[in-house]
C-alpha cells in the first residue's frame, strides 16, 4: 500500500491447516451360531456333525471431540462512534487479527483506502475521511483459533464549523467550453500553508477527443492561487474534469476542507490572434485558417504592451478606463491622463491589459500611440470580442518590450503560458 512504510497489506502468512480428525476403530466380538442335522442311524452310532463360525467385520463410531471455538473478535474505532475531522482512521481489533477492511460509506460508496499492520492489529487509512459523513466497516478478521470471521463497526465525521472551512472558487465555471489556452485556477479565500497536502488532493483527468491522457502540472502563484495547465495548448475537444477530494484535508491551522468538489469542463475550436506591433498587424486564426487581417497599434514607448503569450479572461462591451487605475498618473493637467468609456473590450491582464476599440487611434496600423492596451477598429474589435472565449490565446511580438516584468508579478493572463514548462513544474508543492 502506497505511503505507508511501517504496514504492510496485512495478507502475509498461510492459513493454519484444519486439524484432521481420526476415526477409532473398535473391534466388536463375533457369536458363532450352531445348527446340528441328524441323519436315520443304527442304535449306538452317531452322526458326525459340522459347525460354521461367521465373523463380524469391523465398524467405526463418530469422535466426540468438538471442533475448537474462540469468542468472536471486536474491532473499534479510535476515538469512538463520533470522530473528529482532519485526522486519519484508526482501526483495532480484539481476539484476532485482520485479513480484510472495507470502509465504505453509509450510502455503500466505498470510500477509504488503507493498511493493515504486519501484526494485523490495527488499520489505518491513506487520507483523512469526509467530514459530516457517516462510514461503515466490513472486516474479516481471523479468530484465536485462525478461523476466518466477519467483524463490523459504524462511526461518523464531525462537520468542519462554517468559520473554519476551507473556501475556494473556480475558474472555469462547470459545463463551459473554453480556449486552448485556459488554465484552471483553484482561487482560496484564505491562505494555504499545507500546498502538499492540498494539491494532492486536486485530480485532473483531461482526455483528448482519441483518448490520450493530457499532460500537466499544478503551480502555485501564491498562498491563496494554484493553477494547472497543459504541458502545450489544449487539444479542441478534450474533456477535462476537476475532482477536488478536500474533504477533510488541514489547509491551514483552523483551516479544513468541509466537503470533496467535482466539476467538467471541455475544450472549444482553437481561435488565435497574432498581433506584430512592428508591422502593426492583427492577424485572427480559426485554427490554422486565417479568417481576419487587421491594422492594429499598441504600447508607445514607456508604456509598451508586453509581448508574450495572453489568454483572455473575460470581456466587457463597455468599460471605463483610466490612468489614475493604470498607475499612470492621476494628475489631470498631466499629458497622459485619460478617463474615458471604451467599447468592445477584452480583457487579457488582470492588471488591466485589453483588446479593445480606438476610433480616436489616427495613426493606427502605423505607429503604437496607446498606454499598453491592443489597439482595434470598432468593426474589428466587436469582431474579436463576440468571437473570443475565456482561455483564446493572444501572442504579442516584437512589441519592444519582454514579459519578464508581468512574469515577475505573476499577473494572470500573462503568467502562465510565458514560463517554461521546467520552471512551471517546479512551482509545484509536489515537485
């Protein structure tokens, strides 16, 4: 059994033979019966008379010794019938020891995994159980004259208290179809200091639409965020699922998970825009297929839009923007302040980076006069904006400007896909 040196399966060692039991043979004493025949004969002779002597075979007589008994084994639960939560299942047996141990739940899911001791005492399981969750036990436990005997328990999890429940969102959303390029993102509403320990409990099963397992990694980008993506941008049509076991499972002190979370997600047609802020071309892929090519500007210098490798996170049809939220300058009479509503916007930065329209951008496909934003037409603009998909990759290039300040921040939308893969896993707490 996986992670648990000191026990063994419990399985070791022969079954004591039976005992074969003897018959006695008792020899029982054989009566001879005579019968004399008398035959006509003179006065003073006698008839010569003959006997014959049967014997008796031998007979058998059921033993009277008693096949041996033991009194039926107990097994018990450490900590009693109720159970606190964040801690692993203990198992002890009385008169006997275990051959076998399911625990399953009351529902008959069978749920926790686990090893015997090599003396067959005790049990403990692999992980921590479900909190708020009621658990049966089926054992069959060898008895102290190594008959084989069914043994049973029942105990239940405490819930975890509202105030020290693990909380957490998801991105995607279960049941969306989304890029290529999308990462899952495990967002925590309070720090994690055991990473190991939770991220072992994220399972990621993707398939591509032939079957093949989809290679990946968790990473942690900070206390409170963990993504997990492909090694290479996602095959349209995969389907992924998400099985967050966390029930149970120590976050952080005063910190558990309450209940295990599930979701399905699947991977939509590729889309790709290719923006060159040298040539100030737009150019957008429906898989390998261009369909658009569009004068584009970004970035002027000081404030270039950094090149790399986005995903879109999400879109507005109109936002306000300005400087004073960019961090450019709140200073009204200063040349580079702006507070202004833009239209058809997708967002690729968390910290602010979008696709969005500029009719007031005369020099567009020319010259990059923006503040770090992709510049578009409003016609191209709405294009891509009721086109794109949270998880489209947007590549920027030679834009003058490398992603390693975005890298250094970590900002999603610009992390992920600009890392390399060594350096992505590595950022596991499993690594």
């Amino acid at each position: 059994m996986r992670g648990m040196p000191a026990y063994g399966n419990g399985r070791r060692g022969a079954r004591p033979g039976r005992r074969s039991q003897g018959l006695r043979l008792v020899a029982l004493g054989a009566v001879a019966a005579l019968t004399a025949c008398t035959s006509p004969s003179t006065a003073g002779s006698s008839a010569p008379s003959t006997a014959g002597v049967a014997q008796a075979g031998a007979t058998s007589t059921p033993s009277a010794t008693a096949t041996p008994t033991a009194p039926a084994p107990v097994v018990t639960v450490a900590g009693g019938s109720k159970i606190g939560y964040g801690k692993r299942v203990r198992l002890a047996v009385t008169g006997g020891s275990f051959t076998s141990v399911q625990v399953a739940t009351a529902k008959g899911a069978v749920a926790l995994d686990g090893d015997i001791a090599p003396d067959g005492a005790t049990w403990l399981s692999e992980e921590t159980p479900t909190p708020g969750t009621s658990y049966v036990v089926a054992a069959t436990v060898k008895d102290a004259v190594g008959q084989d005997r069914p043994s049973a328990a029942k105990f239940a999890v405490k819930a975890v208290p509202v105030d020290q429940k693990l909380g957490f969102t998801v991105t995607p959303e279960a049941g969306a179809k989304v890029g290529v390029a999308e990462p899952i993102v495990v967002q925590f509403l309070t720090a994690v200091t055991e990473k190991a320990a939770v991220e072992k409990r994220l399972v990621v099963d993707a398939r591509t639409p032939a079957g093949e397992s989809v290679t990946g990694s968790w990473h942690w980008l900070s206390d409170t965020q963990v993504d997990w993506r492909p090694k290479e941008f996602w095959t349209p049509g995969t389907k992924v699922s998400l099985n967050m076991r966390v029930g149970g499972v120590k976050a952080a002190a005063g910190r558990y998970g309450r209940k295990d979370y599930a979701q399905t997600f699947t991977i939509g047609a590729k889309r790709l825009l290719k923006v060159d802020l040298t040539t100030h071309t737009a150019k957008l892929y429906h898989g390998s297929k261009l369909v658009g090519t569009w004068p584009t500007g970004g970035g002027k210098r000081g404030l270039e839009t950094y090149s790399g490798t986005y995903t879109v996170l999400n879109k507005s049809q109109t936002i306000q923007m300005d400087s004073c939220s960019a961090r450019i300058t709140c200073d009204k009479k200063n040349p580079e302040y702006y507070d202004q509503e833009v239209f058809w916007a997708t967002r690729i930065t968390r910290s602010g980076t979008f696709v969005h329209a500029a009719p007031w951008d005369g020099l567009m496909g020319r010259a990059n006069v923006s503040h770090g934003c992709v510049h578009l037409s409003t016609r191209n603009a709405r294009m891509f904006f009721e086109q794109a998909v949270p998880g489209d990759p947007v590549i920027v290039s030679r834009s003058g400007r490398g992603p390693q300040e975005r890298i250094a921040t970590k900002d999603p939308g610009l992390y992920p896909w600009n890392l390399s893969w060594k350096k992505w896993v590595a950022g596991s707490a499993l690594a």
